[in-house]
C-alpha cells in the first residue's frame, strides 16, 4: 500500500501517512512565494523504506506546481536536492552556495 502524502497546513507540515498512522512530517514556513523547509522526520520503525524522499519529493513537487522557490534550511532536504539535481532549480540561484548546491 502506498503512503497518504498531504499538506496539512494548519501545522505548517506535509505529513505522509500509512494507514492512520503518522509515519512522519517535512516542517514548513511560507512567506509571500517562499518555502522555507526546516525540518524533516520520520519515524524510527519506518526508516529505510524511502518514505522521506517520498514525502521530500511530494512537498517539492507541489512548491514546483505552485511557482514557489523553496529555501532547504532542513539537511535532509538539502541533501536530497543534492541527488536529485532536476529539483535543483526551485532553490533560487542566488542561494545555492548559501545552501550547499
């Protein structure tokens, strides 16, 4: 079965879901067309399973359709981007050193 992914915005997170369990959260600020990512988790019982770039890939992806630049202040994220260079451009160009990219 796959994952539930699914902004919550109330919470300022993107929650991926198995079931109804919380399999864990990619913390967000949004200002104006910002996405500031803070933080990531998951569950110690769920890791290893690929549902962090799972959900990384979801908020992304959604920052993407929403003309949003994202700021990976999160190191998960920021490494994430590193691998995957096609969502490299969503972090304005201007902040790639900052960010590591």
């Amino acid at each position: 079965m796959e994952p539930d992914i699914a902004d919550n915005p109330g919470k300022s997170r993107f929650e991926i879901l198995d079931g109804d369990e919380l399999v864990g959260f990619a913390e967000y600020h949004r200002y104006r067309d910002e996405l500031a990512l803070t933080h990531t988790e998951i569950a110690s019982r769920f890791e290893g399973r690929g549902m962090g770039g799972q959900l990384v890939r979801t908020v992304l992806d959604t920052a993407r359709e929403q003309h949003l630049a994202v700021l990976p202040y999160c190191p998960f994220v920021r490494g994430w981007i590193g691998k995957h260079p096609e969502y490299r451009e969503l972090v304005p160009s201007g902040e790639h050193e900052r960010f590591g990219l």
